[in-house]
C-alpha cells in the first residue's frame, strides 16, 4: 500500500497517568497504561486492536483521539500532528474523528431523548440549524435502520443492539472519516452482535470510514479486520495482515492468544495445542524490565529481562517485538 492511503499514523504514543497520594497529592508512581506504540491506520480499513483486560486498548483509542493528551509521541491525522493542535483547529479535526462505546448505556444521557443525543454533536459544531437538524436526525436513524418515530423516545426505551445503533448514530452525525469502535459489541447479546458488525461494515462501505476496531479476543476482529495488531501490558507485540497473523503468528503471546481460538473444522480443532499462559498481566505500574511478557513467556531467556525488545518489520509489513523471532 502506498504512503498516500495511510490516513493516521501513530508514532511513539505514550501514555503515563501519575499516581497520586496523601493530603498533599504527591505523585507517588506512574501507570505505564500505554508505553510507545506505533502503527498506521489507512483510509477505509479496519484495523484491529487485541489484548486482555487492561492492557491499554481504551487509553490508546482515547489518546489518539486527544480525549487524554499523550506523554509523549506523535499522531497524525491526515498529515497533522494533533499532539502538536489545540484550540479550534483541534476542535476542527475532531469532528473527523469519533469513537463508540462498550456500554451503550453509560454513554448515552438518560435525560436527553434520542432526537437530542443526535442534535448536540450538530450543535456544538455549528453544522446544522433550525430544520436542517431535524432532517438530519431523520437521515442518521434511517442510516442506522432505526424508526424516525423514535426520535422522541429515551435511552432506557431501547434494547441493547439498538442503543448501540443510537452510539453509531450520534458518531456518524458530523461525518467523521475515522471511528474508535471500542469493544462496541461485547456487551451485546451474541443474537445482535452479528447486526451490529453488519451495519458497521455497510457503513463502512458507504462512506469509506476507517475503524479502530478494539477487541479482547482475536476472534472478534478476525472477519472484519484487514490488519490486526495483538497488545500486551501497554505495547504491541506484534501486527500483521489478518491471515498472515492467523497463519503465521510468530510471538509467543499471539500464539497463545490463538491457541486458545477454536477452530471451526473438525479435524484441524483435535489437532489443536492449547498453550496455557502461567500467572496474571503484572501491573502496569510496573512493568518487568526488558520484553513485558517475559514473566509468562514460556520460552524466556536471559536478554528477555536485559533488553527491550525491538518492534522490527521482520517480513514485509509483518511486525514483531521478541528477541527469539
Ligand atoms: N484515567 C486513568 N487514570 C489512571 N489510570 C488509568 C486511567 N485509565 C486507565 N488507567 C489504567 O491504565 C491501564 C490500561 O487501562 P485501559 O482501560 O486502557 O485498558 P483496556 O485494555 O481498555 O482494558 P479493558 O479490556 O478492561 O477495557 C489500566 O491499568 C487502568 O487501570
Ligand atoms: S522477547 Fe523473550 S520473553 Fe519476550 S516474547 Fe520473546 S522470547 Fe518471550
Ligand atoms: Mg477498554
């Protein structure tokens, strides 16, 4: 793929929180929830994010939407730097990004009816008035295949695949040309996850939008992907085309990541290994020296606790972080 397709590219982002303690506030630590990760995301593809609970996934996608601002590192958006924007060009560009949630619930205003929830996006950034927001309140809920009656109606009315339909709504209002989905169908019932995946890639489609699409397992992003890229304890450890990933894992967490994934023919799933990691993700407030997996790594070596490893392009746009690939 060429340079000219890339619409975001993430460099180096970190992202440290302090620790605070005491009647004096004093900063005591620093969670290492993101600890310099760099990948690019290309117009109208879905990326895939994966890791266990906690690794980063949510504090990466609300970095690089400048929700949280980096502590250190770049992000550029169709070739601006927005750690380097603030003020109304920030403003600007953030209308071309959005992000849905895990929890439709949480994160739509229980006091505010839908036709609100999907006004307030067109009001704060003044791109619509009068009439026109209406229409374009009826226009996003006949793209998200909802009633325009429900217009009037609150959260608390709908099912969960339909508050989430709500979610995608109010994000597609400004027409952003790139979208955080974090964890947006694991809070739903199996039944409506499929509708929800089939209404985000007919979306996709129409408007050539490029996903973020966060996951804690690797089968969830596995069809709807054309790159993933697995995560553990604030780094990537390894990212590829998705079935040069599925095929070909080479670090030693994605494979056991994988080996967990049943596989749908008979034959091949008595065949398959499981690897079973020991122990849990340590802490992010501190990390282990040198590779973060090597306390559970099973194939571990002395350089693993000396040395970090380096995230290298180890075939062509297949990239790894491990001493032994
Ligand atoms: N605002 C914050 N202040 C301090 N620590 C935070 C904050 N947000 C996240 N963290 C910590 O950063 C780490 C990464 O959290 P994050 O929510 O990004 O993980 P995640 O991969 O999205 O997990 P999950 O799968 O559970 O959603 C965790 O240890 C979390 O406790
Ligand atoms: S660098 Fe060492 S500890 Fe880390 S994944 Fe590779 S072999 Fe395992
Ligand atoms: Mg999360």
């Amino acid at each position: 793929m060429t340079d000219k397709e890339v619409l975001l590219d993430v460099k180096n982002m970190v992202k440290h929180f302090p620790i605070l303690a005491g009647v004096f506030q004093r900063q005591v630590g620093v969670v290492h929830a993101v600890d310099g990760i760099t990948f690019d995301v290309r117009k109208g593809e879905t990326f895939g994010l994966v890791g266990e609970s906690g690794c980063g996934k949510s504090t990466a996608g609300r970095t690089i939407l400048q929700l949280y601002r980096p502590t250190s590192g770049n992000v550029i958006f169709d070739g601006i730097d927005l750690t380097k924007t603030k003020g109304e060009d920030l403003r600007l560009l953030r209308r071309r990004m959005q992000m849905i949630f895990q929890d439709p619930y949480a994160s739509l205003n229980p006091r505010m009816t839908v036709a609100q929830i999907l006004a307030e996006p067109l009001v704060v950034h003044n791109a619509a008035k009068g009439k026109e927001i209406n229409e374009r309140i009826e226009e996003l809920l006949d793209i998200v295949r909802l009633s325009r009656g429900f217009a009037v109606r609150y959260p608390h009315e709908f099912s969960g695949g339909q508050r989430q339909r709500i979610g995608v709504a109010r994000a597609l209002a400004l027409e952003p040309e790139f979208i955080v989905c974090d964890e947006p169908i694991s809070a739903l019932d199996v039944s409506i996850q499929a509708q929800v995946i089939n209404l985000l890639e007919d979306l996709q489609e129409r408007y050539n939008l490029a996903y973020l699409f966060i996951a804690h397992d690797l089968s969830v992003v596995r069809h709807i992907s054309q790159r993933v890229a697995v995560m553990y304890l604030g780094l990537l450890v390894e990212m590829a085309a998705r079935d040069e990933l599925y095929s070909h894992p080479l670090h030693p967490y994605t494979q056991a990541l994988l080996s967990a994934v049943p596989i749908p023919d008979p034959l091949k799933e008595e065949k398959r290994q499981r690897i079973l990691l020991e122990g849990d993700v340590p802490s992010p407030v501190n990390p282990p020296s040198g590779c973060h997996f090597r306390t559970r790594c099973p194939l571990a070596e002395k350089i693993c606790a000396e040395k970090d490893p380096e995230w290298r392009e180890v075939a062509p746009s297949h990239w790894v972080a491990c001493h032994l690939v």
